[in-house]
C-alpha cells in the first residue's frame, strides 16, 4: 500500500513534532470559507458574543421571573450560538486535511492464537478437568442458586392470577351505580342515552366497568336464554375492549355502535335486520375478535337497576388460560 | 504548566503515550457520521433533563388534593405523580422547559438512532469485523425504545395510563406464561396495587439508563479499537482513515455540535408544546380520549395493532390472542432479531466474509439497498397506520376504506419501494460520473446568432474532495510553509495575523 509506506516514513521522520501545519489560505486543503480566515474569525466572534447575550438575558430573565418561553428560548439560544462558534472556529480556523492515520491489524497472529487458546483450554482442562465431582458440584449450586434466586426477584413481585381474570366486583344483585355512586333508575336515561355504570362499592373500578346504554322503552333481547337481561330498553355492556382492553368509549349513535378509540374496534348494539332482537355487541369492524360480554339488568322493586348475576364470562381480552366459550 | 500537570499524570498512569494516539485519532469528515452524535448527544441531554427532573417527580398512585399553581385543578383528587408532574411545569421555575425538553430529546434521541443505524446499513458499515458493534446498537435502540415508553407511562396521566393497559393486555397475550408475566409486572391484576408507576420509574432512571450508558460506552469503546469506516476517495484505502484529527479540530466540531444539539432540545422545550398532561388529565381506568396515539416510535406497534385480523386462536381449552400476540410480540420480535442476524445473513448470502473499513455507496449494493428500503417501507406504513382514525377524519372517508387501505398496502408498498429502489441502484451504478456534483450546462449565442454549449465551471469546494490525504498528518513537524518545530496552531496564527487574507509566513517567538 503505497500512501501506507508513505505514512510511515513521515511517521519515522517527524516523530517529535506534532503540530498542525499552517496552510497558506489559498490552499485547496482549507473549507472553502477558510481562504478568508479574518471572516470566519469574525462569525465566531458574532457567535460568541451573541452566546454571552444570550446566557446574561437567561440571567436576567430567571432573576425577574419571566415565562418560561423566555427562559428556554434564552438559554436554547445562547447553548446554540456558543456551539455553533465552537464548531466554525474548529470547521474553518484549523487547518483541515485531508489528514489520515493508519489503520492497524485488529487480529492476532497464529502464534499468539494458539498460545491463548492453550492457556484457557489446556491449562483449565488440567486445574478443572481432573476434578469432576467438584465440577459437577459448582455447577449444581450454582444452577440452584440461579433458580432459587429467581424466587423473590419474580415471584415475590406480584400475587398468582388464580381465577381473578374470571371474575368482577359485579354480583347477583349488584345495586348499578354512577361513578358518584348514585344508583341509576329506569327513569335516569332517555332513549339513546349512555352511561358508565359500576357495582356499588366498586365506584371506578377498571375490571368492573360497564356500558350502559338504552336503546328502546321494550325489553331488549340479545339472544336466547337472555330474555329478561335487558329490561325496558337497557342493556348493559363490558366497557373492556376484548382486544386490547382500552374502554369502549364511544357511542355512535345514529347507528347504534360501540367503538373504541385505540384501535378502532367497533361493535354492534343495533336492533337486527329481522326479527325482534338485538346485536349483542358483535365486532363488526376492526381488530376486537369477540363481542363484549353483556351483563344481566334487573329493575328492583324501587326502579332501580340491579345486576341478575356477574358476567357470564371473563371481560376483556384474551389470555392463555381463557377457556374456549 | 500543561506539561507539568501531563507529566504528573503520566508518572501515575502512563498516559502519554497512549493520549498522544488518542489526540491524533482520525475522524472522518462525512456529514453522516453526525448522525450517531447526535443519538449521544441527547442522550446526554437527556441525562442532564432527567436528573432534574427526579428532584421534583413523585412515583407514586397515593391519590391527593391537587393545591397547585394550575387553577382548574384545583382541589380535585388526583394521584401524586400527576400532581408532581404539573407541580414541576407550573411551579417549579425553568420546570416546564426542563420536563419538555426531556421529552423531546427521547424522540430525538430514538429518531437518531434509527437515522444512524440506517446509514450503517446502506452503507454496509455494519460488516466484519463491525458485527459487535451493530449488534450493541440493535439493543441501544430496543432499550430506547422501550425506555421512552415507559417514561411517558410515568406522569399517570390519561396517555399514559391508557398506554400501560394496552401493555398489560399485551403481556397477557403471550401464550402460557403472559397471565403471571402481567400479574408479577403489575403486582395483580390491572391497574394492579398501586406498584407500576414506582417499579418503572426505578427502571426508567436507574436500571435501563445504566444499561444504555454501558452500553453507549462499549459502543464507542469498539469505535475507537477498530477506527471509524470511511466512504472510498482519493487517498483512502483498507488501511488507513482520512479525516480531522481529534485534537483539536474533531474536539472543537464535536463539543460545539454538543451544545448545539442541547440548544435546540431546549430551545424546542422552550417553544414547542410537547405531552400537555393537564389538557389530557388524570388517568382513570374508564376514561379514554379520542385519537388517542403514542409517542412516535411506538405507532408501528400501534398501527400493527390496529390493522391485524381478529384472529384469536382457541383450542383445547385454551386462548391464544394471536391479534394481539403477533403485532405486539411476534412482529417486534422477529424486526429485532431480523436486525441483530442481517450481517450474518448477507455474509452468508454473498459468501463475502472479508474485512470491510471502505463503505459502499448504496447504488452500489441494488439488492441490500432495496431490502433495506423495502423494510423502512414496511414500518413506515405501519406507522401510518397508528392514525387511520385520524386519516378518515381528515381525508372524510370511513374508517372500512381506511383500514383495508392500509391491510393492502402495508403488502403493496413495501415491494414496490423496494423494487423501484433496487432499480434506481441499478441504473444510478450504470450512469457516467454518477453520483458528482452537477453542472449546470450553459446555452451561449453568440454574435453571429451560433448557439453553443459548454458545461460551467467547477464551483468552488468541488475540488476539495479530491485531494490526497496528507500522510500521517499530525505527525507533520516541517511544514513547507516554515512552520518549524514548536510552531503553533493555523488559528492562533491567524488571529496573530489580525484576519489579514494575505500568504504570511508565520513567524518564530
């Protein structure tokens, strides 16, 4: 390599001095802004000073308090003047190249290869390899030390899932309540009215949570075996999203739809095209893959709506141990 | 003075010696080296921000009586992070500039990343013996990634909150142990027992930034042990590196560009609006916003999520979300494990198993380049996808076009960039000259009424490039010009000089 052998000859030759040589400014080796040194010294300086302006309004701004656009802008300001002078004064005052440094050999040779891999296999081999019945015990504390370690570092951080992604706080008999904790009567919704409901004592509650929406003043039935779970025109729904788990809350009216604004997974409530019933909240659209599960209303004796029982299956999205319903 | 101090050090440590290689250590020139600078360099803003920032934030869920300067939240009930992160916007004086830079330089930071290792890879910067390193950078952007999001799940505001049960779901969607993964994660099951926000905040300021700042060191310990590439040109070889030294012309360039990336962080702190948590308001389980959408290096999982079939799989008594399982693990982990094996996979496929230090330009390459574009087709349309409700509102069509739109495309567009962009290679490779500046042609008439054409002059800073490389420049003692020995830096002679434009021959104190 020609530029190679070079190098190393100007590397033997110079070794003490290490300065950068002055180019003269017409020199092709200089920025092209560089040919007039005064210029370039003069935007540093610009820099600079303007830098300095800024750091002091930073100073002022702070002492008296001023908004916080002032502060940041100030000081943004002042941070990228100061680098800006930094950089041209490196760009254009030095002398630039093109320079180059050689590159050395990264591998060994085969010698010292060699000689490294029979320091750390034949020599391990001879203090280790004779021992097995030690090699075999480090290896079994050690595997049970890593085992057992993983005890309190993962099992400790939270409780077993156990059945709680089976149930919610609703109840057979469940009073259905407002955020507030008001209970809701058949008189509290118009016709397409809707509402976040909860199981009384479990205001807010992220599992719990449910949709209740009036679509009629008749009974709305869903399917069979769900006759009475929609009282004059209420039907109450999960407001877990069975994707992602996002609250579905949106109600498109006009067209009697659920949709939930992450991911766009939308769910029909309308009356069907035949017959007298309902859609019990089927996606129809996006990527939710099954309805929300629809929670059985009651009206007690006093109006009020009241849960017959919890969901019939687990809310929300799917996991591993959900079984195929 | 300076050489008593270096002389003390060396006595103690050695340093000489190996300083003086670090001082003439070579950095190449291209402007695409700054990439990765600033990747670190908001980094370090982002250390800077973010310490401030854990003197004034409070992890916690406790809920309390908001008695901020923020008027309309007064006396609600909201939990201590959310308080303390408004708390440290309106009260905390350079507060909101120091939480709202942070945040920007998170996206800046993983932007740069993803700018910086696009250039490896079209460049081929990623071959032997740089497969180390490429892979160090594969784990700095997944770690960034997910440090950011866990960063923006911290405030307990609607986002976040929202954020954090879509990541719930996603954990319970992988198959077998993603019920206890969620539950230990959380502590129970969503919003869990009050344990999240604290667990991740401890993540987020200590465990997964001492990770990337080890990390970033070894990334750049493996820099400087192998020496940067460099794009191929007059002079520059295998074995050597052209560029500026690092002292002082690399430490100036690099030092200013520092501060001017921390500049403009600030400054967009200062004047850009960035997560205005008291607009979105305290999380609560059954809240949620409309157009709700995550930070930008999230929205290719978003929109994979949103664009995915409703396909759960059941069987044996058994539930395998797979419309949740592959957009939000299968994808991201096969994306991540293609990235960590791509070197691997294109020495084996050209049977190239040679040392590289000269780059490809990436006409060069057809095949790679156009994978490569193809791939960053293939995110970008995801990531296009994370606004299909936002899209249908603007473009006034229904989200069933939106959505089948992009469940075609997100198969279309990827092979069509990548075959247009394997076909630009190859007829840019078979140009004359490709790839130079152009001149401009000139149309002359002459006075007789001849019209003529000739090509302009070359402009100037068109030669510069084409010079050879002085050999082992700091090394340089006898400057022709009559530096000598003990001479002294080009700037401080021209300051000497007073900005005279003349030649002058720089004088012996």
């Amino acid at each position: 390599m020609r530029a190679g052998d070079e190098g190393q000859a100007a590397l033997e030759g110079h070794e003490q001095g290490a300065h950068l040589a002055t180019l003269p400014p017409d020199d092709p080796r200089l920025q092209p802004f560089a040919k007039h040194p005064g210029r370039a010294e003069k935007v540093v300086v610009a820099c600079f000073l303007a830098a300095l302006a800024c750091f002091m309004a930073f100073g002022a701004a702070y002492w008296v308090n001023a908004r916080e656009e002032v502060l940041g802008g100030t000081i943004g300001a002042g941070l990228f003047f100061f680098g800006f002078g930094f950089t041209a004064w490196g760009k254009y005052l030095m002398a630039r190249g093109p320079f180059m440094e050689e590159r050395h050999v990264l591998h060994s040779d085969d010698a010292a290869r060699d000689a490294f891999d029979a320091a750390l296999v034949e020599r391990g081999a001879a203090a280790i390899g004779r021992r097995s019945l030690l090699t075999r015990l480090l290896a079994a504390a050690g595997g049970v030390a890593g085992v057992v370690a993983a005890f309190p570092l993962i099992r400790s951080l939270g409780p077993l899932p156990k059945g709680s992604l089976f149930h919610t706080q609703w109840r057979k008999g469940s009073l259905v309540v407002t955020i507030d904790g008001r209970p809701v009567t058949v008189d509290d919704l118009e016709i397409g009215g809707v509402l976040t409901v909860f199981p009384a004592g479990a205001e807010g509650s992220a599992i719990s949570q449910t949709l209740l929406v009036r679509l009629a003043d008749t009974p709305i039935v869903t399917g069979p075996g769900k006759e009475t779970w929609g009282p004059q025109g209420y039907v109450a729904y999960s407001k877990v999203c069975t994707h992602a788990g996002c609250p579905v809350g949106l109600f498109e009216h006009q067209v009697e739809k659920l949709l939930c604004p992450c991911h766009q997974s939308l769910f029909d409530i309308a009356p069907r095209p035949t017959g007298t019933t309902y859609y019990a909240a089927e996606p129809v659209f996006g990527p939710a893959p099954r309805p929300l599960p629809q929670l059985a209303l009651r009206v007690d004796a006093k109006g009020r709506l009241r849960a017959q029982h919890d969901y019939d299956q687990p809310i929300g999205p799917g996991f591993w141990e959900r079984t195929t319903t | 003075m300076v050489s008593r101090a270096t002389g003390w050090l060396d006595d103690r440590v050695g340093l000489s010696k190996g300083g003086r290689t670090m001082l003439d250590k070579i950095f190449p020139d291209h402007w695409s080296f700054m990439l990765g600078e600033i990747a670190l360099y908001s980094f370090v803003v982002l250390l800077v921000t973010g310490v401030f920032l854990t003197l004034y934030f409070d992890p916690s869920t406790k809920e309390v009586i908001y008695h901020g300067a923020y008027l309309p939240l007064r006396g609600q009930k909201v939990s201590a992070a959310y308080a303390s992160t408004v708390d440290l916007s309106f009260s905390v004086r350079f507060g909101l500039v120091m939480r709202q830079a942070h945040h920007w330089a998170a996206d800046v930071f993983v932007g740069a990343i993803a700018v910086h290792m696009a250039r490896i890879f079209f460049t081929g910067a990623f071959r032997k013996p740089r497969e180390l390193n490429w892979a160090i950078g594969v784990t700095l952007l997944t770690l960034a990634i997910v440090n950011g999001f866990i960063g923006y799940s911290l405030p307990d505001d609607l986002i976040s909150g929202t954020g954090l049960r879509i990541a719930f779901s996603i954990l319970l969607s992988i198959p077998l142990v993603g019920t206890y993964l969620a539950f230990f994660l959380f502590g129970g099951n969503f919003p869990g027992n009050g344990v999240i926000i604290p667990r991740l905040f401890i993540v987020h300021v200590l465990i997964l930034p001492a990770i990337i700042a080890a990390l970033i060191g070894a990334h750049l310990f493996l820099l400087v042990r192998q020496k940067h590439t460099q794009f191929p040109g007059p002079g520059r070889t295998e074995r050597n590196v052209v560029g500026s030294p690092l002292w002082p012309n690399f430490f100036f360039k690099t030092n200013g560009f520092l501060l001017m990336t921390f500049g403009v962080l600030v400054g967009m702190g200062a004047l850009f609006q960035i997560n205005p948590i008291w607009q979105f308001g305290q999380y609560a389980p059954y809240k949620v916003s409309y157009a709700v959408q995550p930070d930008w290096y999230m929205g290719w999982l978003d929109g994979a999520l949103r664009i995915f079939p409703s396909w759960e799989f059941t069987a044996l008594g058994h539930t395998v979300p797979l419309e949740v399982t592959i957009p939000a693990i299968i994808l991201p982990g096969l994306t991540f494990a293609l990235f960590y094996a791509w070197p691997f996979l294109e020495a084996r496929f050209t049977g190239d198993y040679a040392v590289h230090h000269l780059l490809d330009r990436p006409r060069d390459r057809p095949l790679r380049t156009g994978v490569g574009a193809g791939v960053f087709a293939f995110y970008g349309v995801l990531f296009a996808a994370s606004s299909t409700d936002v899209l249908a509102n603007y473009f006034s069509v229904s989200l069933n076009v939106v959505l089948w739109s992009f469940r075609i495309l997100i198969f279309v567009v990827p092979v069509i960039v990548g075959l247009v962009a394997h076909q630009i290679c190859i007829d840019l490779a078979h140009r004359q000259a490709g790839g130079k500046r152009k001149r401009a042609y000139i149309v002359e008439r002459s006075p007789e009424g001849e019209y003529s054409t000739h090509v302009s002059a070359p402009r100037p800073g068109d030669g510069v490039e084409e010079l050879e490389p002085e050999l082992v420049p700091t090394h340089v003692a006898a400057d022709p010009a009559g530096g000598g020995a003990g001479g002294h830096a080009a700037a401080s002679d021209r300051r000497r000089r007073g900005g005279s434009e003349e030649p002058q021959r720089p004088t012996e104190d």
